[in-house]
C-alpha cells in the first residue's frame, strides 16, 4: 500500500514539474499527428529535459519518438516550446499543407494509431509501463466501456483537450472537436443527441460470412524479359467466391489492389492476376511480403520471401512455399528437385585453430549446385570443402546453404568453440631410416600420457634443423589413455633425415607438445631405431629374419647370460616379458597367450649382443650370434635361409586332393581309349 502511494505522488510531482500536455489528437489517415500545449510560464526545450512520446494498446508501451533525436525525425522549428504556446509533430508522409506548420517530423513507420482503443504517452525519459513515474501526461481514447476514456476519434474530427488543463480524467478533459494543428483549440461540440427509439427496431442484417478457403498459391516477382509479374489466388473451397472488396497488399505503404468489380473464382479453381491489374511491384530483392485480405479486412492469406531469382516463381504446396523454375499460371503448381548434400560438422572446435567443413552435394534434375557457408561470425566461404578459424570461444549459430538456381536448401548448425586442450604426450620411436622404402615405413611413434583419449587430427608435426617444414595430421589418428600409435607419412607428409634432425609434435594452435631431435655423423644405419629409454634416448638395430613361431611343444629357454645351451622348464616367456618391460614403454607389449608350455604366434627379437628381449608388433626375430644350432631334447634348432626352425625337417608331399585328382584322371584316360578303340577299330 505504501508503494503505491509513494508512487501516485512522484507521479503527480512529474507532472507538476513539467506542465507540458497532450493537447489534441488526429488519428484518421497518413496525416496523423499530435499537438502538445505548454501551460507553464517559461519556455521548455523537450529535447533537453528528454521528452518522448509513447503508444499502447493492451501491452507495455513502445516507442514512438524521441524528441530532438535525428534517428527518430527531423525538426524543422527547433525543439523548444514555448510558454503558452503549441508544438506540432506529424508523421513523415502527411501531406505538405500539413508539414509546413509542423514543429517536428517524426520518421518512425510506428508513428500512427487507430481512431479507438489506444493511449498516448508522454514522458520525461523512458516509459515502461502505464504507472511508470516518468510519465508527464497521458490520453486514453475510443475504450467504449471504460469512464475515463476520452471519446473515439471519427473521420475529420481531433479530439481535443478543454481548456488546457487537466483533472487526470480523460472523458472530462477532452472532446470531438474541428482539427486546430498549432492553434487553440475550438469550443466543446455538442455530440448530437440520440434519436428517440423508434416504434419498430430495425433488425440488423447478420454480418457476411466470407471463405477463409481463398489462398495466395503462386507469385512471378522477378520474371524473364517479355513475361510479366502475376499473383495467382487458388480456392481450395468447395464453393465459388465473389471477391468484391477484397484486397490485395504487399509490403509498401501505397501498395494495394482492391477487388472494385464483382470477380468470381470458382471452387478449386485459380485466378490469375497480372501486374497491369494489380498495380504494384513485387520486390525482386530484400523482403517482400504478400497479404489477401476479405472484404471485411480479416486477413485470409499471406506469404514473405527474401530476394528472388530471375524468371523462377515461388509456389505453395498447400504446406510451405518453395521456389520452382516451372511457371504454371491458372495450372497446379510444379517443383523442380532440391538439392542435397552430406554434410561433416568438426565435433570439436577450437579458438584460433582451423576446423574443418565440408558437404558433398547433387541434384536429381542435373543441375549446378552452389554452396554458401555462413559460419555464425560474420564471415563466410563458398567452397563445398573448406576450413575456417573462430576467433573466439563461445557458441556460433552456423549454416550451409544449397543453391541449384531455382531453389534454396539452407541445413542449420550450432559450433561451440572451446579453449584448446593441450594433452600431456611424448614421442617414444623415431623410425628414420627403415628396411625398404622410406616413404612407406618412417615413422614416429607417439604415446598418450593424458587421461582421456585424444585424436591427433589437426596436430602436425614439424621436421627441420634450423629451419622447420610443418605437416599437418590430416586424418583421424586416436590414442586411448597410456597407448600409442605410429604416425607415417600416409597422415602427415613428414621426412626424416638419416644424419640429424629435430621433430616438434605440435598442438594445433601451434605449440609445441613434444620435441625430440638426434644427430648421427656416420648416417643411421638401415633399420636402426632412434627409441626412448628410462633417462634419455639410445639407437638399436633392428634385425627382421623369422615372422612367426608357432606350436612350440616343449617349453624352450634361451640362456642370453652365458654360453649355455641348457634348457630348462616353462621359463622362457615370462622371463622375456619380465626383462622387456623394464626397457620397453608398457603400451607398446602385446599381450601373449601362455599357457602351460604351449606358446602360439610371439613376437620376439633376441639381441644377444645387447643383452636385452625387445618385442616387435609385426615380426618375430631370433639372432643368435657365436652360437651353433644345439639339440632341444629330441630335436635340433636348424638354420633355412637364415631363418632357425625349432622342428625336425619333413619331406615335402603332394597334398592329397592332387593325388586323387590325379588318379582320378588317369581312370577316365583309360576308360576313353576303350570307348574310342571300340568304335574305330
């Protein structure tokens, strides 16, 4: 209770204050306009103190101008309002009669209303409601159940104030007068009285009823030369339409066509209406917007467009409009195919890193597709496959439209740009001069030390000495958490020198993730590997000979300590195992199937020079230097080929299917010659 009288009284001191009023109102057509009265003593620059003019309905008040502000008019008598005097302002198409003894000019399209059921603000500074405290003056008009209301405003009629004052009631204070813009207002008019009843009441007629069946169903804004714009109407009804004072708009303030004629269009049937009828243009760029009204103003039908393409119409399929190269006037409407494309959104994208988009596009009629990227942040490219850089985290609302130069196809997306992540990784194998071709088998191998997964697409790496060469990671390369990956040429276009070089593995914001660099004077020999151990790095070859062991049937052990060629139980594997991990990253170890003394498929190579079990993901390799091949039990280590077999020699036989095929064959030989010495003996 108490806020509302602490607010009736600001209120009231605002008013006080400023004893500038609304003092007429003309609200019939474009010459709409509004007259203030200055009561006060002094004189009063509305543009100074912030005076604006406001309108509702049944809503919150908008705005309708800003006294003194150049983006809301012009004010060819300055802004001040003098004491005792008038101020004029008017709508920027009134009429030049009118404009030439007006104050202000305002140029905003919302500057107009109705002849009832609206209030008229003014203010101080901004309004935001009806019992906002800057509010200076206010006129209600044309609320037919409302007491305070002041009266409807009818053709050639203002409403004006009495007297220049005001009892904050409107049905008191204001009257139907003789428009005065500028001037004093005209004694009070009697509004005539009502008739007496007469006798016999005459009965209404019941207001008409008009179809709500008739549609917009095709417009031509922009038509091939020789052609001429037309909007077609279709009734979709089961019964025929008389379009006497109906009417047709588009988006301009003068564009109307109004049905002066009783014009008949038959159920399911169309009507074609062509620019000489109609008499207004259709816009062939920017927005246009196309209305069908009844006879009674209730709006039927209507369709907006942006831009349009020469010689191609835009259609309704009794759903949404779509754009078609066939013209069909008084005729069903016809579309031509969309066109289509797959497109690939990047799921992660990065600030000021490049992301990668693209869309493979086609048409079913042949034709050309165009494409439009709109990447959210003003910038754009026209490239089916192409990349863009965001400058700045947050959340771009993106599209790609699809142009086959009839109609358009527009996907939308929404890209969420994050800081980018800098994983913990490190390089652990650079193979830089493999067996056979360098530019299939150079490698580098990288282990994920983070957490999470990651995909190195994106990420490069960079090659040089003093100078570097960067190679983007082209393609998908994930590592799970405490694994690792060969990277080859096939993902990024690197090459490794065989003396020295330095490799930076680098985020894709450019810093550098991990760096290695080896230097070799002699050259690297071919098939030596450049791997990283616990505190520092060493170079080991790597010598290929056997590719697989498989169904070893006794448990076999390789004594690497000594000369022996002893053997003893089911000690072998784990031995190695055990002895390769304290050398060997543990991401690197495959796991083996051992059980008991079977042992299938284990990739191993023994160096006995170095000492040491290294285990190989491709190849198995057993190198036994200074050693003669030795018994195992009942069989001999043998040596074919340089490759040492752990299983006695078989003599090689014909497969058993050859064999019956063979005799096979030498049956039916037989059983032919019989037949053939039978007949031609």
């Amino acid at each position: 209770m108490s806020l509302f009288v602490a607010l009736f009284v600001f209120q009231a001191s605002a008013q006080q204050e400023f004893p500038v009023l609304i003092n007429e109102i003309y609200a019939t057509d474009s010459n709409d306009w509004i007259e203030l009265y200055n009561g006060g003593d002094y004189d009063i620059d509305l543009a100074t103190e912030d005076f604006r003019l406001y309108k509702s309905v049944s809503s919150s008040p908008s705005l309708l101008m800003r006294i003194g502000n150049a983006a809301d008019g012009s004010y060819p008598r300055g802004t001040m309002i003098k004491s005792k005097g008038y101020y004029l302002i008017v709508r920027d198409d009134a009429s030049e009669n009118i404009k030439d003894v007006a104050d202000a000019i305002c140029t905003k399209d919302s500057f107009t209303w109705g002849e009832d059921g609206y209030t008229l603000y003014l203010g101080n500074n901004a309004i935001t409601n009806a019992h906002d405290p800057d509010i200076v003056d206010m006129v209600r008009f044309g609320y037919v159940d409302e007491t305070d209301s002041a009266p409807k405003i009818v053709e050639d009629k203002s409403i004006g104030r009495l007297g220049g004052i005001s009892t904050n009631d409107n049905s008191e204070d204001f009257s139907l007068q003789n428009p005065t813009p500028g001037e004093e207002n005209e004694e009070f008019i009697e509004e005539e009285e009502e008739e007496e009843e007469a006798e016999e009441k005459e009965i209404p007629e019941p207001a008409k009823i008009y179809s709500d069946k008739i549609r917009l169903n095709e417009l031509l804004p922009n038509p091939e030369k020789g052609d001429e714009e037309y909007i077609e109407l279709y009734n979709a009804g089961s019964a025929q339409e008389d379009l006497f004072g109906w009417t047709l708009h588009d988006g301009s303030k003068s564009g109307e066509y109004k049905f002066a004629e009783h014009v008949i269009i038959g159920a399911q049937d169309f009507l074609v209406l062509l620019k000489n009828v109609f008499d207004f243009a259709l816009n062939n760029s920017g927005k246009e917007t196309v209305t069908l009204r009844d006879a009674a103003g209730k709006i039927v039908s209507e369709v907006s467009y942006s831009g349009s393409k020469k010689g191609v119409s835009y259609n309704s399929d009794g759903t949404v409009w779509r754009w078609s190269k066939f013209l069909t006037p008084g005729k069903e409407n016809i579309f031509n195919s969309q066109p289509y494309g797959k497109i690939k959104i990047p799921k992660d994208v990065y600030e000021k890193v490049y992301a990668d988009f693209s869309v493979g596009t086609g048409d079913a009629d042949g034709d050309t597709v165009k494409v439009t990227w709109d990447f959210g942040d003003k910038h754009k490219s026209y490239l089916a496959k192409t990349r863009h850089k965001y400058l700045k985290k947050g959340t771009y609302n993106g599209s790609v439209k699809l142009s086959d130069g009839n109609e358009d196809v527009v996907h939308e997306f929404i890209i969420k740009v994050e800081e980018i992540p800098h994983p913990k990784v490190r390089i652990t194998f650079v193979n830089a001069n493999p067996k056979g071709s360098d530019t299939k088998n150079e490698t580098i191998t990288v282990e994920n030390k983070s957490k999470k997964k990651i995909n190195l697409n994106g990420w490069s790496i960079a090659t040089g000495w003093k100078k570097f060469a960067n190679h983007p990671i082209k393609e998908d390369v994930e590592i799970k958490k405490n694994k690792a990956k060969e990277i080859t040429r096939e993902v990024s276009s690197f090459t490794l020198n065989n003396k020295k070089d330095k490799i930076e593995l680098r985020y894709p914001d450019g810093k550098v993730a991990y760096s290695v660099k080896y230097k070799k004077e002699d050259g690297i020999e071919e098939g030596e590997v450049y791997r990283k151990i616990k505190g520092g790095w060493e170079w080991y070859q790597s010598q290929k000979s056997i590719k697989f062991i498989k169904s070893i049937k006794q448990s076999v052990e390789i004594d690497i300590t000594s000369n022996s060629s002893l053997v003893t139980e089911n000690s072998v594997i784990k031995s190695s195992v055990s002895e390769m991990q304290e050398d060997v990253d543990s991401s690197l170890i495959s796991e083996f199937p051992v059980t008991g003394s079977l042992v299938t498929e284990i990739p191993v190579e023994v160096e006995v020079e170095n000492k040491f079990i290294t285990l190989n993901n491709e190849l198995v390799e057993i190198e036994l230097l200074k050693v003669n091949p030795r018994v195992l039990g009942v069989e001999s280590v043998r040596e074919v080929d340089g490759q040492y077999l752990l299983t006695p020699e078989i003599p090689e036989q014909e497969h058993y299917a050859v064999v019956f095929l063979k005799s096979i064959s030498l049956k039916m030989n037989s059983k032919l010659n019989s037949l053939l010495n039978y007949f031609f003996k």
